[in-house]
C-alpha cells in the first residue's frame, strides 16, 4: 500500500494539489483554459476537445513510435484502447501508471517500469493516431472499420527522389511522446509498448531532440541542424482561427468522428551534412531564400518580416513551400532533429524527423510536398527515408472517455 505522500512525490509540486486518479485536477490547477503556457516541468492538460501534442508550445524532446496491431480481436483492441487512454491520463499528469508505483504484487512485475520516479510531468504530452491500415490491411477489414477511413487520410504517392526504407514507414497506431526530459518521453512509449504486449507490436520509432519548429510566436525560433531558424512561419498554438481553419478537423469535413481532431504526415528526412557543411553560406542561404543568421527572408531585413517571394531564387525551399505558391496551404509543423549515430561509412546519420499536423492530407502536406519534391533546392542535400500518416483523433473529454471511443462507437 502506498502512502499518499508517496504518490505525491511523482510529479512534483506543480502536482500536489491535485493527485486525483486521472491527473483532472492537476490539469486544472495549471489552466485548462490554454491561455497560461505550462513552463517546463509541469503538467499539460490531459482532457479537452483537442489532443495534446499539437497546439502544445513544443517541448525538447521527442520519442515518436508506431505500432502494428497484432490482435485480429476488436474487443482485445478496444480494451487496449483503454488501457492507453487511462496510462497516458497518469503518466502527463506525473504519475505512475498504477496506484502501487513501482510496488503491485511481489509475484507479478511492478505496475510501472520506475524510471520516471520522482521525475517531474516536464510538460509530458501522449498524442494517439491510426494509420490507413487499421481501417484495412492487404484488403481486409480486420476489426470493422473500413467504412470509417476519413477521405482526408489518403496514402501519399511516392514522390520524386524518395528513398523510403519500408522499415521506417507506416503502422496501424502511432504515439508521439514530447516532454522536456527524454527520460519522461521514453518512459511513457515503453510502458505503452508494455502494457501493448500481445497486442501491438513496435514497428518502428524515433527519437528527436533540439525541436525544429516554434508554436509560439513570442519564444526565440529554434534552429534546424543545417544551422538555420525553423518555424519562423509556421501556424501559431494560440490562433484559433487558424488552427480551424488548418489543422482541427471540422463537423462539414465529412468525418463525424473525427472533429476536433486533425491529420499527421510524419516523415524522416535524413541530411546529407557533410555536404551541406562544405557549402558556401551564399548557397545555403539561397536554398532557403533566407539569411543564416537573423533568418530574414530575401529583400527583407528582420525574421520575421513579411517574405517577398520574388525576391528568392524561383527554387527557394521557403519560396515554393510558401501558402502563396500552393494555393493557401498551411500546416502545423512540430518537428525534431534526430541523429542516430554514424551510418558506417564515417557520415553523421541526421536530419529533420518532419511532423506536420494539418485538416486535411489533400490541402496540406500533399500540394506541398509535390512541389518540393520537383523543384526545391534543398533535394540536393537532403532524402526522404521514412514516411507515415495517421488520423489523429479528437481530445479525451474526461476519465470516462478514451482514445477512439467515436471511432468504434
Ligand atoms: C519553411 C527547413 C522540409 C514545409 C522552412 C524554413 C526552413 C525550413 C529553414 C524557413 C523558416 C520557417 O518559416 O519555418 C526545412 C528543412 C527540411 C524541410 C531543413 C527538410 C530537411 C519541409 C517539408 C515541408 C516543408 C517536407 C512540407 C512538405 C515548409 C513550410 C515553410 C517552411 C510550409 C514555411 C513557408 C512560409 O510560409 O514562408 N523550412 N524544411 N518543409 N517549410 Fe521547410
């Protein structure tokens, strides 16, 4: 049996005054209201329309996985749905994932793998999606869903110069775990993948650290590992409008189960950095169509001036990625840099883990991505090599909802 102070240990004291089962009241404690940004160490609202994971000021670090599903059971599914939902609850909130901490029955393994013990929430947040093969897989209808498929998540095409290692690509679920210790990140997909065992199965993961996008326009950009500001444009956590109108999902989209929620394309894109490194500056800055160092777009003198996009070269990244060139198109884009070491032959393995929250693939990362993928100046230096969507459903409202419950209903 564990004393009270004990459990209130996990998490802090950002946590303390609200250690009730789901973390509901810590949530409440630090504004569910969004309009007061969680600072580092504390705990994001689990419950809300929306998941958190997306509008969320990006935290550092990031561990990224996708799942097969394993079980032909719906019910089995469902269930472990459940289990998820109620974990994640605890787990952002700073708390283990069962009452006993890292105690339970001395004969069966404890209810939580400990790591995270006495650490702090860090601003943890657990974000659920499902991949175009939940719905079907090599034809089949494995648990009643196909019917259900959003028109929204299509499969993307390939693309010119994609080099996609199969290994790396796809899944029927995914999580995105974000916080600002990795040790938090990585503790929560392990005890996912745990309590999954016999059910799922990890098909693939990703670390990232060094978050390569802002979603809050008053924090200083961060800086992507060619070196320059990543973010400068990008859809802003605190714009409604915008988040409507780009990335939540709408009642007239055609998807019911589906509003308040939005899509993913997920895709690692690695970097060829030591050719980039022995490009001259002028290049580098002409491949963006912006200065290295403020982040100016051509013509323009500070960051975040207006870009002029005749100003860039007709192949500029930021030129052709621009709404204007695609027809409005825009996206939440919440990426990190990963490098997983050396690829063998003395090179860095490293690029940009690109995530892009959007309403809808077709009007969104699609439009976009086929441009680039012709044109862009930057396919010199870099390859696409991994890729996934998933439709990312609504929020969980309160403990008795759970990831997907529209969706099965
Ligand atoms: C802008 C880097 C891939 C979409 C930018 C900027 C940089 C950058 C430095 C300018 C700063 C900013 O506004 O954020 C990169 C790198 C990539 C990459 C290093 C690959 C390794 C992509 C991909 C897409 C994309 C795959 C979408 C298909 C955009 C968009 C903008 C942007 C929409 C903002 C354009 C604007 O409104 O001005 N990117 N990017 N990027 N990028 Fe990328």
């Amino acid at each position: 049996k564990v004393s009270r102070r004990r459990l209130l240990g996990w998490g802090g004291a950002g946590l303390a005054l609200g250690a009730t089962a789901g973390g509901g009241a810590a949530a409440a404690a630090i504004g569910m209201s969004g309009d007061t940004a969680p600072q580092a160490g504390d705990a994001v609202p689990f419950y809300g329309p929306h998941q958190a994971g997306i509008a969320t000021p990006v935290q550092d670090r990031l561990h990224f996985a996708a799942f097969d599903v394993t079980t032909g059971d719906r019910d089995a599914l469902v269930s472990l749905l459940k289990e998820w939902t109620r974990a994640a609850a605890r787990m952002t909130a700073g708390r283990p994932v069962g009452e006993g901490a890292v105690g339970g029955l001395p004969e069966a393994p404890p209810d939580d793998t400990g790591e995270a013990l006495g650490l702090r929430p860090s601003r943890l947040t657990l974000t659920v999606g499902f991949g175009p093969t939940l719905f079907t897989k090599d034809g089949t209808d494995r648990f009643g869903l196909a019917a259900r498929r959003p028109p929204a998540l299509v499969d993307l095409p390939s693309f010119p110069g994609d080099a996609l290692d199969p290994a790396r690509s796809g899944g029927d679920l995914c999580v995105q775990a974000c916080a600002d210790d990795p040790q938090v990140a990585v503790h929560a997909i392990r005890n996912l993948a745990r309590i999954g065992f016999g059910k799922v199965s990890v098909r693939w993961s990703q670390l990232g650290f060094g978050k390569t996008s802002s979603t809050t326009p008053d924090a200083q950009t961060p800086r992507n590992l060619m070196g320059f500001k990543d973010g400068t444009r990008n859809i802003s956590g605190t714009d409604t409008a915008a988040l409507d109108e780009h990335v939540w999902v709408q009642p007239q989209d055609g998807a019911p189960w589906m509003v308040g929620g939005s899509y993913l394309v997920a895709r690692r894109i690695a970097m060829n950095i030591e050719t980039w490194d022995r490009a001259p500056l002028k290049e580098q800055e002409d491949i963006f169509g912006r200065t290295k160092g403020e982040g100016a777009p051509y013509g323009r003198k500070r960051e975040h001036d207006e870009p002029d996009l005749n100003a860039m070269p007709a192949d500029a990244h930021v030129r052709l990625a621009h709404p204007d060139s695609n027809g409005g198109a825009r996206m939440l884009r919440r990426g990190y840099s990963y490098t997983d070491g050396t690829d063998g032959l003395g090179r860095l393995d490293a690029g940009l883990f690109f995530l892009a929250y959007q309403r809808d693939i077709r009007r969104g990362f699609l439009p976009v991505q086929t441009r680039l993928a012709r044109s862009d100046a930057l396919n010199e230096y870099i390859r696409h090599v991994g890729s996934a969507v998933f439709a990312i459903p609504p929020g969980v409202r309160d403990a008795s909802d759970w990831w997907g419950k529209e969706l099965f209903a």
